[in-house]
C-alpha cells in the first residue's frame, strides 16, 4: 500500500514552498505548546468532567480570534453544577468546545481534538505527573491520568490553530475546531452531535484528527486507509441455573458448566460462521459464578467485548451470542423460564472509516512535507474510536484519523530487535510520549493536512 500510494503521487509530489518556513515556526513554537501540554497532563479531567480543560481551549483559541461556542460563557459556574449533577448533555454535548475561523470563500474543515482523561494512577515519575483524584460523573471515585494522550491532542490542535492563524494568507475556508468530551466512554461525538454540533455550526466538507499512539515510533506519521478502527459492543450474558450441594450435581443444573460450554461455542461465530475474509472478535473478559467449592451456584455472569467493522457482521454476531446461549440452556435441560438473559449495551462505539481519497490527498501532502520514511500505512486495528460518528451521518462527511507516534524510538527498535522490552504505551501508567517529536510531528502534520484541504488554488 505504502508503495502504491507515494509511488503513484511521486511524479506530481513537490515539497511545499512553504516547507521551511512551517517548520521553523514548529520548532520555535515548541516551548509555548509544551508548556501547554504540561499543564493538560498535570490537570486531567475525567469524561464529560472536562469543564478547566474546556475552558482553557477557549482561552487559547479566542486570543487567536475564533469565534468560540462552549454553551456556557458567562453562565459556567452554574452549567458546571447541572453537568456535574449528570446532565451531561447540557451546553454542546457536555464541556465540548466549537471554534470557528471563517478566511474568506472555500470548503470547511473541522479538526477535532478529545479531551478527557482516564480513571488511573500515573506512576510515570515524570516531574509534571498527574496526582489528581477526581469523581467520575456516576458517582465513582478515582485517580486520573492522560493514559491515551489526550492531553497531547488539545496541545497539538492549539499549536496547529497558531501556524493556520499566522498562515491565513495560505488559504481560504472556514475552519472549525472540535474539543470534544467523553470519549474514553464512548459517548461524547454522540453528545456533540445530539446537540447540534452539524446544523449549529459551518457543515465540514471535511474532518481531520490526530491520536498519539504508543505503538508507534515518536516522530512519525501512520495512518490506514478504509477500515480503520471497529465496532465495540459490550454484552452481558446472565446465565440461570438450578443449585445444589457440590457433592450431589444430578441435583441441579450447573449453569457454571452451561457458560464453560456457551464460551467454547461463542468460538464459533467467527471461525466457522463469517465470511474468512471479514473480522470479528468475540472476547469473554469476565466470568464469574460461585462462592464455595462445595456450592454448585444458581446463575453465572459473562461479561463480553464483540468487535467488527462491517454492520451487517456486528449484526451476525450480536444476534449469533444470543442464540448460542440459548441454545447451550436448553441443551442442557434448563426450563424456559430459566433462560439465559442476554443484554446488548445500546450505546456502543461506532467503527472508524477513513476515506480513501482524503486520506491519499491528507497523507501525500503530509509525506512530501515530512518525507515518505515517516509516512506509512499500517494495517486496520480492533481497537475502538467514537470519531467514527462524525462520519455515521445522513450527510456521510469524508473523515480521516491517523497516528503521530508518540514512543521512544530507540527503545522500539531495541525491542523489535530482542534487545528489550517493548515500553509502555496507551493506558498503561507508565505510558508518556516522548513530548518533543510528538508535539512537533503533530502540529506540523495537522497543519500540512489543513492548509492541503483548504488551498487557494
């Protein structure tokens, strides 16, 4: 793929005549969008909680003249409190934050950022770490930490506002910037878009974001084009059973042997019921019966992740857990009252599709600017992302999503060469890019796809 793309963009790719200049105002902006960073990592918000990140952004972005729509302004104070309260679908889905710049006529680009941080303890060492405790908006209390780089993401969409704002003479458009909340629970573009974020605002023609990823090396750009990222559902399957005295299971009905044998048979729905050439997973992450060994229980949790990026395959799957269960029940002897309850979280994160020719467009540009050896594709991952709602619209916007490495890239290398371990990346405690390559590489890569969408000529 990597060789197709770049080698079929080889005999019209120039390196920009801006090249240089963009560059050294990266380098020289460094400090500012560092300092920045800092500040986000030392002060993380949990999800839809996100009212001092929020409230920064726009600060930022209003000294650089947008136009910003937080849905609180001089009412904060008492919006905080509903949020807080769990009305979280107050102001634009939650703390979200809309930035809007229009520079004469041309198409509209959103690029959106993530804000929220993760429910962990950081024990990175790092001198600026997070030793926030904070309650989550159900009630739950929790240490907080930037696990998946989010913080890095608010700086990168700043410092990328900063180079667009001193390069207007470079293009013409209108540009909105997205501070989205909750996305680690899967919720917030859902949020942002139920609230208006598509007929209040300028349609984008276009939506870029960045995700800083631990697997992958500090300083490089990676991206997938189509199916980039999948479906996340999460089943809960209440098995039913008889109890009885361990000594005497004729006596009951085991419903612990009944979820052994639905686990052994959810195998199956990927193996030997989808087409081999589509993806599915099917995890149980959780099983849990019983309190005694002598004690043969009367019902038994399955706690399950299904993972897909085809609808029609989500919906084979979703429906294949349900049959499977009932149907190890009533295998087993089980009444029909004592059927298994299946239960599919409605809420669910989306699969993520980038489309194939902005992300050609985006990423051609970006390589000729930052050189093909640190651009590449990389295959699709089951990994989960709620960007893919800015896309699930009746308008069907063309999106694109791709990865600035964030590791040491010295250590990765070690580590695929045997010579280490691979080092922490994305929700591990440990995990912290390295702050000088990513931010840069960020920065620079979101403003070569910017000014590459929203063109003069």
């Amino acid at each position: 793929m990597k060789k197709y793309l770049f080698g079929a963009a080889a005999m019209f790719m120039i390196v920009p005549a801006h090249a240089d200049q963009l560059s050294d105002a990266v380098d020289q902006d460094y400090e500012y969008i560092f300092n920045l960073y800092k500040h986000f990592h030392k002060n993380p918000e949990l999800s839809f909680k996100e009212s001092e990140s929020a409230k920064r952004m726009e600060t930022e972005l209003e000294q650089l003249g947008f136009e910003i729509t937080t849905g609180f302004g001089d009412e904060w104070t008492r919006k905080k409190a509903k949020l807080d309260a769990g009305e979280v679908h107050d102001g634009v889905g939650g703390y979200g934050l809309v930035a809007v710049m229009k520079n004469g006529e041309g198409p509209t680009l959103m690029l959106r950022a993530d804000m929220d941080a993760l429910p962990l303890e950081e024990k990175t060492g790092l001198p600026y770490a997070s030793k926030v405790v904070s309650e989550d908006y159900l009630g739950q209390t929790a240490p907080v930490m930037h696990a998946c780089a989010h913080d890095s993401h608010m700086a990168i969409l700043v410092g990328t506002a900063r180079r667009l704002v001193e390069m207007k003479d470079q293009w013409s458009g209108t540009l909105v910037l997205v501070g989205q909340p909750a996305e680690e629970v899967g919720l917030g573009a859902m949020a942002m878009l139920e609230a208006g974020l598509y007929k209040k605002f300028p349609m984008p023609d276009y939506v870029l974001a960045t995700h800083t990823s631990g697997w992958d090396p500090a300083g490089d750009v990676v991206y997938t084009p189509g199916w980039a990222l999948a479906n996340v559902d999460s089943v809960d399957i209440f098995v039913k059973g008889i109890g009885a005295h361990g000594s005497a299971p004729q006596m009951g009905k085991d419903p612990i042997v009944i979820s052994s044998q639905i686990v052994n048979a959810l195998q199956t729905l990927v193996s030997r019921e989808l087409d081999p050439l589509d993806s599915g997973v099917v995890t149980v992450g959780a099983f849990q019966s019983g309190y005694k060994h002598n004690i043969i229980p009367d019902e038994a949790h399955l706690q399950i992740t299904v993972r897909s990026y085809e609808d029609g395959v989500r919906a084979k799957l979703l429906e294949g857990i349900e049959r499977i269960a009932i149907a190890q029940a009533k295998s087993a002897g089980l009444p029909d009252d004592l059927m298994p309850v299946v239960k599919i979280e409605k809420e669910y994160t989306p699969s993520t599709f980038n489309n194939e020719d902005l992300t050609t467009r985006v990423m051609t540009a970006v390589s000729a600017e930052l050189g093909p050896e640190r651009v590449y594709p990389r295959p699709p991952s089951m990994g989960g992302e709620d960007f893919g709602r800015f896309t699930r619209t009746a308008e069907n916007i063309p999106t694109l999503i791709f990865w600035t490495g964030g590791n040491d890239p010295k250590a990765m290398k070690a580590a695929r060469e045997g010579k280490g371990d691979l080092p922490p990346a994305n929700h591990s405690p440990f995990f912290a890019p390295v702050p000088e390559p990513t931010l840069k590489t960020g920065v620079h890569a979101m403003t070569i796809g910017a000014l590459e969408l929203l063109r003069k000529d």
